[in-house]
C-alpha cells in the first residue's frame, strides 16, 4: 500500500481539489449539536473533529424512501430517471461506518443483487478520517476501529500532518493530481503514527467482549432481559434509522389518481414495528414487543454471524446514543454475560 | 366500478379536514373528476341527502346528540366510512377534558346560554359505528388524503404509516428534540405520516395525529419524568389529542401521577 504524508496547511487546497473528482460531501453541521453528511462548497464548513453523524452514510446509497419502478396500464413498468452519473467523494469517513459499508456491499450483493444499491455505491469514492471514540464508541470491541479495505484515501492524524493510506487506484489519482501538497513518509511519521494507534486502542472508554456472545445468547434465549427491554422500548424505529447495517426496507405501491398508474416504492423498514412481521391472515409471528427487541439483538450479534461470519454491529454507539429510552447495547450485552466487572 | 358516489360531512369540530379536501387546489379537479360528489355541505348547496354512497368521509367527533343521529345515519348510507382528521379518529381536542363533567364544563364556559343546546363526553367515530379506513391529523395530510382516495379508487384499502414520527425524524435526519433539545417530545408515540413537520423546524411533536398503533405510553412517561418534566405538564400534552384512545386509559394517568 502506497503511503504518503500530507501536511495539515495543505488539507484544504486538498479538499477543494477533490471537487475536480465528483461533488464532496463531509460531516456539517446539523441545528446546535448534531452533525451530518451533506454537501460541501467551503472547507471551513467540515467538521474536522466530529464523533458521529445522526444517520450514517447508507442513506446515500439505499436511500430512507426510494422509487424503484414506475407502472400505468399503457406503458407497463419503467424503470425511474436514472440519476445523472456523477461522482460522490465522501470526505471524512470514520473506520465504524467504512465497516457498515462494507457489511451493506456483502448484503446487497448477496444472491439478488440490489442494483438500486450498487447503482450509487460504485460511482462513491471514500477518503477516511481518523477519530477518537466518546462515551458512547465500541468499535474497538466488534473489531472496526480500524480499516485495511474499504477506502480510497485514509488520513490519520499524526500532528503536524496526516499520514495517508492509498487504497485505490482512484485515491492515487487523487495524490497525483496535487503531487505537489504532499510529503514522503520519514522515520519519525512512522513512529508517530504507531504511537497514535496505540493511544486510540487505549482510549476506549467501553470494552465489551463479543467473541462466544452467540453461544451465550442461545443460552439466554428465555432471559427475563428480553422482557424487560419489551417493557421500555418504545417501538419508535430510531435504532434502525441510525444504524449503519439496519438494511430491511418494505415495499408499497403509491398510487395516481386515475388508480391505474404509479409508483413502486421502498422505505426503511423496522424489526421493531408491530407490522414487521405481520402475514396474510393477520397473523404475527412476533406480535409481542420483547420479541421485536430480541429479534433485533439476535439478528445483529447472532444470526449475522451464522450467516456471514461476524456480528452485523459496527460499534458505531448510534442506537445508544440517540434511543429516547435510553436502551444500552452495551449494558444489555453485559447483563446478557453476567459480567461483573462492569 | 363506475365513479363511486361520495358524500363528505362534518360533526363537531373545526372543519379543518373537510377543508384539507379543498386545500387540494392543484388535485382539485382531478378528485372531482374520479368521484361523483353527491354532498358536500361546507362547500356546496343542493346536495343529496337520501341517496346511497359509496364512501363517506365524515370530519368531527361525536359532542351532541345530532352528531350521533347524522353518523349513524351515515353509516347506513354509504359502503365504506373514512374518518378523517384526529377529532374524528381519536376525539381530538374537543376531548381533550373529558375528564371534568360535561355540565361542569358546559356552565364555565357558556354560562346561562349552554342550557339551548345538548351535549356529551366528545368521543371518536368508532365508539359508534364501524370505521373502515382512519386518516388521522390534525389537519389530515394532503398526501395521504389523496393516496386514500386513490387506493379507494382502486378498490384497496391504503397503507398509511403505523410506525412513529421518530422513524421519519431519523430518515430526514432532523436533531432530536428530546435529547438534544430537552423538550417534551411525543414523537415515540404519535403516528407518522406528517413527516416530522414539527422536529423539522425544532419543535417538540405534540402528537396532534393521535397514538401510533400500540404505543408505550408507560415508557415515553418514564422517560419525560427522568428529563424532569412535571407530571402536570406531561399529562397536558398527552391529553390534548387523543384522550379518549384506549392506551391513554385511567390507569396510565394513576399510574403517572402516583410515580
């Protein structure tokens, strides 16, 4: 992997050069404290030091509400205007939600192919950012602090500069492009930037343990926890909104006023809504909040991991951190372990 | 199925849905095309008053004794019955102090002049006759109006959001205003399908479209207590729409004030 330095005088003469790739978007900000990912004209508008965005980057690529075809009784079914072929380039992009996206890109490319998904998702260039976690962080724990994959361009901060991985060949052309911005990597860089990651590793403020969580969780299948949780989950689909691998949508026909033409269309959907898993005959197999509230746990930790070999969570803290009820993964998967340490 | 023949009505309330209908200005003549409207009193004069319907879309709760006469007259008159906007789904503001004796209420606020008219706990349409589709808001949404009316068109009934505002404040992105902001928030609990019109100018949901479909009232209490509002002005707020609505019952307002 080529590795490069760029000094951080130069980071915005970089940023604005990426506009020559495709529109950027970055974190901004959103009202008084949230951030999200939005367009950007003005580097002064990016929000270098940010922690999270409200809804991670999947939004752009399997979007909250999405056409997929169009239908009338004359022309039969037609696929919606395809969206002009321009390239995003996401600045800024933290290790938990590269690893989302790569879980979404093994999901969506499964035995059918989700072309409304890739259709996006192949014309995105990713340059990734360095974080520190917060209270509510445990990548360090699902394994996605860091990334080897996934990315063009990976800046990591080392002080003065940003040591930065090359990916791609696209994130090369990126270097090339303003060769002159940046630096070799000399001895001292090298020592930095292990120095940095060690200091990450131990910044975490959460550390669960996830490796045999699966085992324990058919262990605790009838857990009073499951009931509990039923009790204060509210239903209200937050977790799923915010959550980098949440990708259940559901399909619905919007229809025109003359009732023979329309649209077809998806939203995201929730494990946790009453209707989730509603059938014909009115029949509901988890009728019952607390099973919803399980159904989400087991999918995430324990059947993800039969199916693709690791849990779906990403770490990110998302669900935590903007659940109104103030449900804890972390605290729920420590009950789930009876760990006494914490 | 030819044109069906629809009549729109009102009980008690604002009229605000009926007017929702003819706030759809650019849809206008497109709705009057596909519906053969056999009565619309609010907006115009000569209709019939005998003929069978199709659909009726009735707009109000049930306050006097004539509200329940013309619905159930209603009811006998048309195929399907569309409640339309929260007063005529989950009773609305009217009842919103249901809880006070209606003389009581009828003496403080009309004085001597209440004694020329007769009047009730104001209650939901279904509380009287049955309902077969709910559009609910305060006013209803154009959009879902017209999605209705094109589903009815087709012979189906529409699928209206029954998940809570919160999910579409978190697909538009919108900081939230209960944990953020630290407002007294009825997102969790009230029906989507206003697109978090509220949140989207940072303001707390009131719950003006009425609960979702098994809301968790015991736990959105819980949680604006711990933000440290008072039980008086919780109660207010989840009162002001929905009262009579079954997860609102007494024993979430016992439970609440003893807590």
């Amino acid at each position: 992997m080529k590795i490069v330095k760029l000094p951080k005088e130069n980071l915005a003469k970089f940023v604005s050069s990426l506009s020559s790739f495709g529109q950027i978007h970055a974190p901004v900000k959103r009202g008084e404290k949230s951030l999200a990912f939005g367009p950007v004209s003005d580097f002064a508008q990016i929000q270098l030091n940010y922690t999270r965005t409200i809804l991670p980057l999947k939004k752009y690529f399997f979007k909250p509400i999405d056409t997929m075809f169009n239908f009338s009784a004359e022309k039969g079914y037609e696929l919606p205007m395809e969206e002009p072929e321009q390239r995003n380039v996401f600045f800024g992009v933290h290790p938990c939600d590269i690893h989302g996206l790569k879980i979404l890109d093994l999901v969506f490319s499964g035995r059918y192919v989700d072309n409304y998904y890739f259709a996006r998702r192949n014309n995105a260039a990713i340059i990734g950012l360095d974080c520190i976690p917060d209270e509510f962080c445990f990548c360090r724990s699902t394994g996605t602090d860091f990334v080897d994959s996934g990315f063009d361009l990976f800046l990591s901060d080392i002080d003065e500069s940003y040591l930065v991985r090359v990916g791609t060949s696209l994130g090369d052309d990126m270097v090339k492009a303003t060769e002159s911005l940046f630096r070799d990597i000399e001895k001292q860089d090298r020592e930095k930037y292990k120095g940095k990651s060690i200091e990450k590793r131990e910044s975490f403020q959460i550390q669960i343990q996830l490796q045999d969580l699966p085992g324990i969780m058919d262990l605790e299948y009838d857990s009073p926890i499951w009931e509990e949780l039923g009790q204060d989950c509210l239903s209200c689909g937050t977790c799923s909104m915010v959550c980098p691998t949440c990708y259940c949508y559901a399909v619905f026909d919007e229809l025109d006023l003359d009732a023979s033409s329309g649209r077809r269309m998806r939203r995201w959907d929730s494990c946790l809504f009453k209707d989730y898993a509603l059938v014909a005959g009115g029949h509901n197999f988890r009728a019952e909040r607390s099973s919803r509230v399980k159904n989400r746990f087991f999918h995430k930790q324990r059947g993800f991991v039969s199916q693709y070999g690791r849990p779906s969570c990403v770490g990110c803290g998302r669900c935590k951190a903007y659940c109104p009820a103030g449900i804890d993964i972390v605290e729920v998967i420590n009950k789930l372990r009876s760990e006494i340490r914490v | 199925m030819g044109k069906p023949k629809v009549g729109i009505y009102g009980l008690t309330g604002c009229a605000g849905d009926q007017l929702a209908i003819l706030n759809c200005e650019d849809e206008l003549l497109d709705i009057a095309g596909a519906l053969d409207i056999k009565s619309f009193p609010m907006a115009m004069s000569g209709g019939d008053e005998n003929c069978p319907l199709d659909i009726v879309f009735v707009d109000g709760a049930v306050v006097q004794p004539k509200d329940e006469e013309l619905l159930k007259r209603l009811r006998e008159r048309a195929t399907l019955l569309v409640a339309i906007g929260t007063c005529a789904v989950w009773g609305g503001l009217p009842a919103m102090k249901s809880e006070i004796a209606r003389e009581e209420l009828k003496r403080k606020v009309y004085g001597r002049a209440g004694k020329i008219f007769d009047t009730t706990a104001p209650q939901h349409l279904s509380r009287f006759v049955k309902v077969d589709l709910s559009i609910s808001g305060c006013p209803i949404e154009k959009e879902q109006l017209l999605q209705s009316v094109a589903s009815l068109l087709h012979g189906d009934l529409p699928r209206l959001p029954n998940y809570a505002v919160c999910t579409e404040c978190k697909m538009a992105e919108y900081p939230c205003v209960l944990l953020e902001k630290g407002q007294l928030c009825l997102g969790p609990i009230t029906v989507a399908g206003c697109k978090a019109r509220c949140p989207s100018y940072g303001q707390p949901c009131i719950g003006c479209r009425g609960p979702v479909e098994e809301a968790n009232v015991s736990s959105e209490v819980r949680v604006l207590k711990e933000k440290g509002f008072t039980w008086f002005d919780i109660q207010n707020r989840l009162r002001t729409f929905a009262a009579p609505a079954d997860c609102f019952e007494d024993k979430i307002f016992k439970e609440g004030a003893n807590a």
